[in-house]
C-alpha cells in the first residue's frame, strides 16, 4: 500500500509539471523558419514566421513573397499578419517537417507574372564630351548658252558638353543675281534621360495632335522625348490572365511562331507585353498540366503608336513668339504663343488626348481619343472650338484604322466651319474646310501586294481636289521589283499611269526603266544606279528619257573618312548644266580636330594609345587608329547601345588592354571619348635551370617574395613575369626541397616584344634546405 501510495504521487507530480510545462510552450514565442506549401504544392520558399500564444504570426512583406494576398487593416498593431484572421485561408504548422501548409482560394493568392519586356533599369546612361561640330553642305552649279551659275551653303553648328548642346543652322546663296545668307535655328536642348523629358530653349517647333498645326517660334519647350530610351514600348502590348490548380506549362503562338514557353505554379497568372508587330491579330495561349490535359485560349488584340500604355504620359508645352519669315529673314518674331498637348494612356484599349493653343486674339482648345477594337482596329475621334476676331469656329476629325493580315485599311475625315481658325492662321490660311483621305493595302504575298487610295480637299479659297490612286508591285526575289501606278484628276479628267521595273545586276548595281504617260506626252526613261557605300567608296549613276523632251544626266559620289564628294551633269533641250558638291563635318574634341563625311546622330573619340589598331563596332570593322593612336568612329546611334571593341593582337605583347569591348551610349549631337589604352605590365621571360642544369618540371610552383599570387613553370623552364620589379627573388618548390633564384635589372628592351632576360639559376639555400 505505501509503495502504491508513493507510485501515485510521482504520478500527480509529473502530469503537473507536464501540463504546466505545456501551458509555458503555449505561452512563448517561438521564431520558425519554414517550407511554404500552398494548396498541397511545394513552392520552393522559406518564410520566417513567429508562433505566439498557438497562432501563427508573418510579416507582411513575407506573405507578398510567397504570393499570399492581404489588407492593410489585416497587419495586427505589432506589424505582423494572423493567418488564423485571414478569410478563404487555412495556415497549419507541420512541426516534424518544418513546414508551412497552406490552403486557400485563388482570390487569396498574387498572380505570378511572366514580363516578355525588360525592366527600366536595365538602360544605359547617356554621356557626352566636350567639343564642337561644324557640319557643311556646299554645291556649285554652271549652266551654259547664258544660263544662271550659283552656289550654296547650308552650315549646322553644334557645341555640346556633358548637360547639353547649343545648336544652329545657317545657309546661303550667291549668283543668279542674288546674294543672301540666311539664319535659320539657334537652339539649346537639354534631355533628361530618367524623367523621359526634353527642354529646348530658342527657335522650336510646337507640338500638338494630329488635327492641329504645329507652329514655328522663339521660346521654351518643355515636353516628354520617348526617344531617350529608345528600347522602351510606348503602345500597349497585349496580354493574358489565367489561373490553373496544378504545375502547368505555357506556350504563347503568334501568327503560327513560339514567342513563350514556360511553367507555371497553382494559382493566377499573368503573361504581360506579348510581343506583337504594329496591328491587329490573335494569339494563342496553349496550357498543358502535369496530367497531360490541354486547353487553348485566344487572346484577341490590336495595339498601334496611336496609342500609350496604360498610367504613360506624352505632353508638350510651349510658350515663345511666333517667327515669321522662316528661311527668308534671320530675325523676324511676332506675338507671343502659348501651346499645350496632353496624351494619356487610360486603358490597354483607350487614350485621351487635349490641345490648346493662344496668340494674337486667337484662342482654340480641343480634345478627344483613340480607342481600339481588338483584333478589327481603332477609331479616332476629337472636337475643338475656336475664337479669332471675334467669331467662333468649330472642327471635327474623326478616323479608323485597320491592320489584319492580307487587308489594311484607314481613313480620316476632318471638317472646319466657316470661321474656325488657329495661330497657324494668323501668317497664313486658315485649314482646310473638308479632307477625306481612304485607303486600302491588300498583300497577296509571293503575288505582289495592290493599293487604292482616295484624297479628297476643299479649302477656303474655292478650291475642290479630288484624286483617285492605284497601284500594284511585285517582288520577283533577288532584288528584282516592278510595279503599276494610276492616278486620276477627277475635277479637271487627268489622267496618269507609270510602269517600272528595276533589276539588280549583281555588286549593288541596278538598271531601271520606266514609261510614264501624262496627259501631255509619254515618256520613257532608263538608268543605271549604283549607290556610294555609307562607309566609303564609290557610287555613280546615269540616267535618259524620251519623250516630250530629250533629257540625259549622270553624277557621281565619292566617300571617304573625311568627307564626301558628288559631281554631275545634265543636258535637257539643248542646254547644259554641271553641278559639283562637298559635305562633311569638322569636329573638334579634347583638343583634337578631325573631318568627317558625317557627324550624324553621335560619334565617338576613340584612344588606342597604340597607332594602326583596328576598331569594330558590332563586331564589323569601322575605322583605325592614326599616328596618334586615336580615331573618329562616326554614325553611333544616340541613347542607344553601342559595341565597341579593339583587337587585343594589334597591340605590343608587352601591353594588355583590361577590357577591350566596351557598351557606348552617347547623347544626341555629341561626341564621347572611349579609352582602350594599354597598360604596359612591364613583363618579362626568363629561363629558369635547376643547379643539374635541367629545367624544373613544368606546372611547377613558384613564389616570388613579396607577392600572395604564385607563377607557375612553363615548358622548357620558361616563366612569365608582370608587374616586373628587380631586383626579384623567388624560389621553386621541388620534390623535397626549395630553390631560390634572383634576377637583376634588365637590358631596356628596343622592340615591342616582351623582353627575354639572360637565364637564371634556382640554386638550394641552407635556409632552405627542407622540404616546401
């Protein structure tokens, strides 16, 4: 009895401190580190979770990382998430596996999505030097049996720096009696490549929306410049939302062709930018799950530059005064102007767009949208209404658009009342009281593609047009092409008709013939065309008609790094005349001066530091370095990448370049210096001998004193040393002891090549003397 009494206490004692014990793990707070499973899947993840008080407790920076949904008023005041509060969700702690399970409603889960475009951030900042660009454009021409000779010159002159550039523009002429040297644009321009934004300070063009008139003026644009990243898509790209309970593969066909292939987990889905051309289509969405079960989905869409991508911007404003006389008076500005373009994305679907503009009692404002009708096409409608002289005007533009393979089709209708007016009005008449333009592309592909037209105007002086346009064209392959054309003057009975062809006869060369019949005569004409390569060489071209008049001319064109020549000739009713022009650029850089063909968009300064060493862009040999190591590599692309690299093997084996391909993306107008310079690694060759006179085996080991890195014994003991500095020591770890060898200053190398020092002896110290 007393042993079973005391057996019956321990029992007591130890339920107690059991269940007091339980009650202290109920209590405490344990921080877990657990698999994520959701709906029976394992989605690969760990979440960090706390157990307080039995509940499972996530931050909710967690729960967006595993792809659970929630609301800000579900974060407890401590700043976690109780899964045991969250709706259409069940969260269960595994403890012997450490793992999170989760069950839930797709409501509950964030999509997963699948981008086809790359983020933002992966552009490239623009930079730009320092310098000053003159470009020229000059012809002379000489006409006999008294005719006029002249000549001409048009200059474009820009100074940039690594904020901006200041750019202007002149030409002139002289002979026939007349002599005038005109300026046309002084313009400062300042881009912002993150903001996507443009300033231009001095002469301007306005913006504005296809159904108004832009302006010239003196003054200040501020607007957005989608041309600063170029790789970026301002047109909505189509895209598809599904969801699926299992691991399911995805494929995306457009037009018959693969675009996507991937996997995705149980749960929403997303696929974001498919990437489509300009127009109207449908792609295929194919889901196959892990049971082999498949579903296609079509995802109809139409997508075209008319529109933005939903939340994008594109505004332009401007305030100056209007400038009169352009190309005829250098400084000639009138009233101040103001301008203001707005275009919005709203939808994938829908764009809205406004416009105002004021100056000289002239006020107008007006506004409407581009909506698109996936997969058939778009339609356009906007309404404005003026004030100018004290009567108003209206004016209605509407258009649709329609781009599905074999078939596109647009057309566009504007009307103006009697009084409708704009600042475009004020130097000259006001737009026209009705345009219709209509058309219609149908491509028959290996059978040539026909096009039909219609342009209708009746503008404020009486005048009504009417033209009706026809037109056929074949591509036979290898450059072979010919084609129709038909145009009819309904309102004076004119009418036209060409047939062309042009056959390529092989080295870029092609022959042409054409007879054309106008209302007057028919005539036939012949050439022969070979156009000068960008890059340099040769182009020439002749040509001969018949008909109404006798006519034969020929020029030609010669281009090379530092500009660009072109002569020619011609004679028509027995008079003569002969023409002969130069083109260019002057560019001047880092205290360099170079000529060019062409300045174009951008350019780049390259430093070889090593004369005749090969430059490449994209791989494709462009120019070479001069006497003074550097080089002028024009017609980069502005803000877009550019590769540029060397060829390691043009420089001194003494020398390496640390990187010799290098990404440019230079700003607009401007030159940019790259830098593929050699560092002289100041190597040599020795020839190392063991005391026996044999050489170490090769791959053995070699520590020099002073350095971490360890060299390594080629064939015939033969050891490369950079960064060389004497005197040297270093030693070789044989089979069972170290040797050590020193070197000595060299001989001045007179070549390029890499100097051979005299042979050393790698000799065994007492020092050494035991095994490495």
């Amino acid at each position: 009895m007393r042993l079973a009494g005391i057996a019956l206490a321990l029992i007591f004692i130890l339920v107690g401190v059991e269940t007091a014990y339980g009650a202290q793990l109920a209590s405490a707070t344990r921080h877990l580190l657990l698999e994520v499973w959701i709906n029976g899947h394992d989605r690969k993840l760990v979440a960090e979770a706390t157990e307080q008080n039995g509940k499972l407790l996530i931050a909710p920076s967690e729960l967006t990382e595993i792809g659970i949904r929630y609301r800000a008023r579900e974060v407890g005041a401590d700043g976690l998430v109780d899964l045991s509060n969250l709706p259409r969700l069940t969260a269960t702690l595994d403890e012997a596996n450490q793992i999170l399970r989760i069950e839930t409603a797709n409501v509950r889960l964030v999509p997963q999505i699948v981008d086809m475009q790359p983020p933002r951030a992966a552009f490239h900042r623009a930079s730009a030097g320092t310098g000053l660009i003159l470009d020229y454009d000059s012809v002379a021409t000489a006409v006999d049996r008294g005719g006029a000779s002249s000549t001409g010159l048009s200059l474009q002159t820009t100074g940039f720096t690594p904020w901006g550039t200041l750019t202007g523009t002149a030409f002139g002429t002289a002979g026939g009696g007349q002599n005038q040297f005109t300026r046309l644009d002084t313009t400062l321009e300042i881009d912002d490549q993150d903001s996507l934004r443009q300033w231009l300070v001095g002469d301007v063009v306005s913006g504005g929306l296809i159904w108004s008139r832009p302006v010239r003026f003196a003054g200040l644009h501020v607007g957005t410049d989608f041309s600063l990243e170029p790789n970026l898509v301002t047109q909505p790209l189509p895209q598809f939302f599904g969801q699926t309970t299992v691991p399911t593969s995805v494929d995306v066909f457009i037009d018959a062709a693969k675009v996507l292939e991937t996997l995705v987990q149980p749960g929403p889905f997303a696929i974001r930018n498919l990437p489509v051309v300009t127009g109207g289509g449908t792609a295929d969405v194919v889901m196959r799950d892990e049971l082999g079960r498949e579903f296609t989905q079509s995802v109809p869409y139409y997508t075209a530059p008319q529109l933005l991508t939903p939340g994008l911007f594109d505004y332009s404003f401007d305030f100056g005064a209007l400038r009169r006389g352009y190309g005829v008076r250098s400084f000639d500005y009138a009233n101040a102007v103001g301008e203001a373009t707005v275009r919005y994305g709203l939808s994938d679907i829908l764009t809205l767009e406004s416009h105002i503009e004021a100056s000289q009692g002239v006020w107008l404002g007006g506004g409407g949208g581009v909506l698109a009708i996936p997969p058939y096409g778009l339609i356009e409608a906007s309404l404005a209404r003026s004030y100018a002289n004290g009567n108003n005007g209206s004016l209605l533009y509407t258009a649709m658009q329609s781009e599905t393979h074999p078939i596109s089709l647009f057309a566009s209708y504007t009307q103006t009342s009697e009084y409708y007016a704009d600042v475009g009005s004020i130097d000259a008449l006001a737009p026209a009281r009705q345009r219709l333009q209509a058309g219609m592309g149908i491509s028959m592909d290996a059978y040539g593609s026909l096009a039909f037209s219609w342009i209708e105007v009746r503008d404020r002086a009486s005048g009504h047009t009417q033209l009706a346009t026809a037109s056929y064209s074949l591509s036979l392959g290898g450059g072979l092409y010919l084609g129709v054309t038909g145009v009819d003057d309904v309102q004076s009975g004119n009418h036209s008709a060409e047939a062309f062809i042009s056959i390529p006869l092989g080295g870029g060369t092609y022959l042409g013939g054409s007879v054309s019949r106008q209302p007057s005569a028919t005539t036939t004409m012949a050439s022969l065309t070979h156009p000068a390569n960008p890059d340099g060489g040769w182009g020439y071209g002749a040509q001969v008609s018949a008909g109404n008049a006798e006519t034969a001319e020929a020029d030609a064109t010669w281009v090379e790094d530092h500009g660009r020549l072109d002569a020619g000739v011609a004679t028509a009713r027995g008079q003569t005349a002969a023409r002969l022009g130069a083109s260019g650029a002057l560019i001047l850089m880092d205290g360099s001066l170079y000529a060019s063909h062409t300045s174009n968009d951008a350019f780049a300064l390259v430093q070889t530091g090593t004369p005749g060493v090969e430059i490449y862009r994209e791989n494709r040999p462009i120019a070479r370095s001069g006497p003074d190591g550097e080089a002028l590599v024009p017609d980069l692309n502005a803000y877009e990448e550019n590769r540029l690299s060397v060829e390691p093997r043009d420089y001194p084996m003494s020398v390496v370049v640390t990187d010799p391909d290098r990404i440019v993306v230079p700003r607009r107008h401007s030159g940019v210096a790259v830098d593929f310079s050699p560092t002289d690694v100041h190597a040599a060759l020795v020839t190392v001998r063991l005391e026996d006179g044999s050489f170490p085996m090769a791959g053995t080991e070699v520590r020099i004193d002073g350095r971490k890195q360890s060299l390594v014994i080629g064939h015939g003991g033969q050891l490369f040393i950079e960064n060389l500095t004497v005197p040297l020591s270093a030693r070789i770890a044989l089979e069972t002891h170290w040797c050590r060898f020193k070197i000595v200053p060299p001989t001045q190398s007179e070549t390029d090549e890499i100097p051979r020092l005299p042979p050393v002896t790698c000799r065994v110290e007492a020092d050494d003397d035991h095994a490495p």
